[in-house]
C-alpha cells in the first residue's frame, strides 16, 4: 500500500504594493518596533528603536515593505514632506484639486500666482505617492 502523505499547503503571504526608490517615503517608528521577515508579520528578527526615521518601499494591507523585512502600519507615523510645482496654469490649478477631492486627500494646496505662477502642498504616507504619481503623470515639474 502507498502512503500518500500531502504536503502542508503553503500559506498564502499577502501581496507587496511596491514602490521603487522614486515613491518611496519616511516614516518613524512610534515605539520600539519589530521587523519582520515575511508579509504576514511571522518571524520578528530584530527591532527598531523608537524615533528611529527609515524609507518604507512597498506596502500590503497591514504592513510597510522596509529594507530587509516588513514592519506594521500601525507602529510608524508617516513623515509629512511639501511638493513644490512650478508653472501652474489656472487650469492645472482646478484640476489638481479636482484630483485631491477625487482621491480624498485632506491637505491644503497652496497657490502663488506671483511671477511663475506655483503651488505647495504637504502630504505623506501614500498620499505623497498618490500626489507624485498624480504630477508625474501629468508630466508637471514639482520638487
């Protein structure tokens, strides 16, 4: 008689939502944190000191994808960081808020339409890339 044995189903692992080095962004650990080796938060191998400010590169839906390992969500703040755009038009004007409105981003754009007419707007976290993502399609300069 042959004995068939299964192999344990793998566990699913969450998807990693990754950024690059171009969306990448700040964030500092609220509390003495752990990094993890895998997206389901198994497997704590060493710890990040409270204050420390690191780059997260990716996402899932509960954890930042960070050098060497994943961290929670919930343990990091996001550091706020302001974009400044040059040579925006009153139409690019409307339709930057329009995008803010559409993607519910609850930041304030501010426009100067002295000389080189510009906006400033400060976001972070996702919303930063959402707002990169949002001007690089549009092929608008921003710093």
């Amino acid at each position: 008689m042959i004995n068939n044995v299964s192999k344990p189903k793998e566990e699913s692992l969450p998807k990693v939502t990754s950024l690059g080095d171009k969306y990448s962004f700040r964030v500092k650990a609220t509390k003495d944190i752990g990094v993890y080796k895998c997206t389901n938060l198994a497997e704590n191998f060493r710890t990040i000191k409270q204050g420390t400010v690191f780059s997260v590169y990716g996402y899932t839906y509960a954890a930042w994808a960070v050098p060497s390992g994943f961290v929670q969500m919930k343990d990091v703040e996001p550091i706020s960081v302001t974009i400044t755009t040059g040579g925006l038009s009153k139409d690019m004007e409307t339709e930057f808020r329009d995008f803010l409105i559409g993607e519910e981003i609850d930041s304030e754009l501010n426009v100067y339409a002295r000389g080189n007419p510009s906006a400033e707007i400060t976001v972070n976290g996702l919303n930063l890339v959402k707002v990169k993502q949002f001007l690089d399609t549009k092929d608008w300069y921003y710093k």
